[in-house]
C-alpha cells in the first residue's frame, strides 16, 4: 500500500475516523456543547474524520432535527480540520434519501450508508437502494457492511458494481471476513475502512486505507500513528501499537455494547461529565466501569 492509494476516499473521508457517540444531558436531551468537546478532543488527538449519527452515535433514537443540529454544530466546531460524514442509513430508502439531503444543508462533507436493515433486500434490491442515495446528492458516499446488526451482507458482487457509481467511493467493513474484502479491493476501485477495532492491523494489513473506529474515542493518537506505519508498510510498528491498545480494544468492544462503554470511557478521560443513553441502551455499571478503567489504565490510556 502506498499514500497514494485511493486518493479520492482519502480526500473525502481521511484515514484515522472515529464514529462518534451522540452525548447527552442528565436528563436524556441531546448535549451540543458536549458534542463539540468530544468532536474537539478527537481532532486534537489525531482524527482527521469523524462520523456522526452511526450506530455509536445512538442514531436509532436521535430525531432527524436532532441530527440537524448536531452535524451543524461538529461541522462548525471543527469542520476546517476534519472531515465530518454524516450517518444517513435507514431500512427505508426514501427517508434515507431525506437525511442525506439533509446532510447537505447542515454542512456534512460525505455520507455513512449502513445496508438496509430488518427487511433483509435482496441483490437488486441493495444496488437499487445504494444508488438512489448517491444519486440523491453529490456528497461521496461509504457503505457500511455490518451483517450482524442488519442481517444482510453487500455481497462482493453488488460492491464490485456499486463500485462503478462516481460517488460510491469506500466501504466501512464489519463483516471479519478479509478474504471477501481483499477480493473487493483486487477487483474493484473501492477502498476500504476497518469497522472493526479488533481487526484493524488486520485490515490494514490487507489494504485498508484507514479506520473508522469505536475505540478511537480514547486512542485516537495512536491509532493514526498505526494508520500512518501501515501506509508507509512498516508493520512491525502497526503491530506494536496494536498490541499495546488490545487492552482497550477487549474492555470498549467486549465487556458490554460499544456504545455505553464508550460514553463511560470519556468520562473516565474527563471529556464527558454524562454516561447516559437512551433506551432501550442503559449506562454502563459501576462494576463496568470498573473494568474498562483497568483495561485503560493497562493499555496507557488514562490521564496521569
């Protein structure tokens, strides 16, 4: 891999993105000038991406105004030094087709497209959907491939025609399937983004041009640093980062849902002063919290 591969996608989206939670006050209402902390403390740390209302950022129960505002507001905050591409996927072509239109009047530089959820489309159906979105608007788009949550994977196939959209640009991976992907990467002009901490070294091994991670919330620094030695193939360095962060990647990936766990470990860095979520999400536990604090203290990720 070289730092010339896949110029376009990394122009539109960046390297190192990290999908960012959607704070909220005591009372559940949704926290601007803590989103604009959180925004600010990942570009400082080494974000040049950042996407808003995934899965992470509790899209499901966040109002389309409410993601209005918060695309206003990070885009604002930060938007002259990261990329900010808005999650606009919904099993529901004709509202997804509102909110990345919406994305474009509040300022967004790309669109997040998850695979239609629930309704498990078929082939065409999935080419069809995609499409009508990237026709939508002129913001460059990345799928994102998540068949545990939605049901329903791509398929190479239908990526390899996507491909052949000139908005459709790169692909969030979340299907562990590197075989499949390598194959995508070989055949097609897609690039592609680990969606997956716990597979990150892996996918960039394989030639990935960056990451969109969960974990980066706390270790977005040394993943670009990770990022950045993959591309130049020094991968005894890539690897040396990766494994000093397993310990992270185990206790926000593994002991309870990203999402809370998450929103716990910025309160443990001081950037939240909230760990709420909406239901059906509950906050994390004190016994949680606990053990994501040991798991971030092992890894080096806690303020002295």
């Amino acid at each position: 891999m070289t730092s010339t591969d896949h110029a376009e996608a990394v122009d539109a989206f960046g390297r190192m993105l990290t999908a960012m939670v959607t704070p909220f006050d005591g009372d559940g209402a949704l926290d601007l000038d803590a989103a604009i902390r959180v925004a600010t403390h990942l570009v400082d740390g080494g974000c040049d991406g950042l996407v808003l209302s995934g899965t992470t950022g509790e899209s499901p129960t966040t109002s389309d105004e409410e993601k209005r505002q918060l695309i206003e507001a990070v885009v604002a905050a930060v938007g002259d030094r990261a990329r900010i591409v808005a999650g606009v996927g919904t099993n529901d072509t004709g509202h997804t087709v509102e909110l990345a239109e919406q994305a474009v009047t509040a300022g967004a530089h790309g669109l997040l497209v998850v695979t239609p959820y629930y309704s498990k489309p078929p082939p065409a159906s999935l080419l069809a959907h995609f499409c009508a979105v990237a026709d939508a608007t002129e913001l460059p788009v990345m799928l994102y491939d998540i068949p545990g949550r939605t049901g329903t994977r791509i398929g190479t196939e239908v990526l390899n025609e996507l491909a052949q959209h000139s908005r459709i640009l790169a692909v969030k991976d979340a299907t562990g399937d590197l075989s499949s992907g390598s194959w995508v990467m070989r055949e097609s002009s897609l690039a592609y983004y680990s969606g997956d901490d716990a597979l990150n070294l892996a996918w960039l091994a394989h030639g990935a041009v960056g990451l969109v991670s969960v974990v980066g919330h706390v270790a977005a620094g040394p993943y670009a640093d990770m990022v950045a030695a993959a591309v130049k193939g020094d991968l005894t360095t890539a690897r040396e980062i990766h494994d000093r962060l397993l310990p992270a990647v185990r206790g926000v990936m593994t002991r309870t849902q990203g999402a809370i766990a998450v929103k716990a470990a910025l309160q443990l860095v001081g950037v939240l002063a909230h760990r709420a979520l909406r239901l059906p999400l509950l906050a994390a536990t004190d016994d949680e919290v606990a053990a994501l604090r040991a798991d971030l203290d092992v890894a080096g990720l806690l303020p002295d």
